[in-house]
C-alpha cells in the first residue's frame, strides 16, 4: 500500500450535545464505520461501532466535566469535532 497516495480526508462532524447524549449526525460510507472519544490529555475513553442511518446517539454519562474531541473513522476517511461536557 503506498501511503503517500492515500489521502485521508478530514472533516468536522455535526454535534449536539443533550442532557446525558452526544447527538451525531453523520451518514456513514463503509459498513465497518467506527467512533471514539478522547480526553483533553488524549487518551481515548469511549468507543463503539456506527450502524443504522444519519443520527446517532452516543451516551456520555461516565464522562466527567472536560474538553473531549470525538473522531469518525470510515474507511479512509477522518472526521472529528471537539465539544464540552459542564
């Protein structure tokens, strides 16, 4: 596989965040289409699979009051976004 040739592309993802649930809209490409969400140290304290249509919810009840970023992973594409837990 010749990296350089692979472009991976970077988008932002539409959020919102309500109550208890991270609201993601987002149309997946691939059928193995994966998510994962990180502290502001980096480390990563959430992930899963998305399966299913365009919304999905994503419970963010054991995370504490912070900055996280939430990245997409479809196939050879990226997409994130940041969002804040008060």
């Amino acid at each position: 596989m010749n990296l350089i040739n692979k472009a991976i592309q970077n988008a932002m993802l539409n959020l919102t965040l309500r109550g208890n649930e991270l609201i993601l809209s987002y149309q997946r490409k691939t059928e193995r289409c994966s998510w994962s969400i990180f502290d502001a140290g980096g480390a990563e304290v959430s992930s899963g699979i998305l399966s299913g249509g365009s919304m999905h919810t994503i419970s963010v009840n054991d995370l504490s009051p912070n900055f996280y970023q939430i990245c997409v992973i479809d196939g050879a594409e990226m997409a994130n976004s940041r969002f804040r837990i008060t």
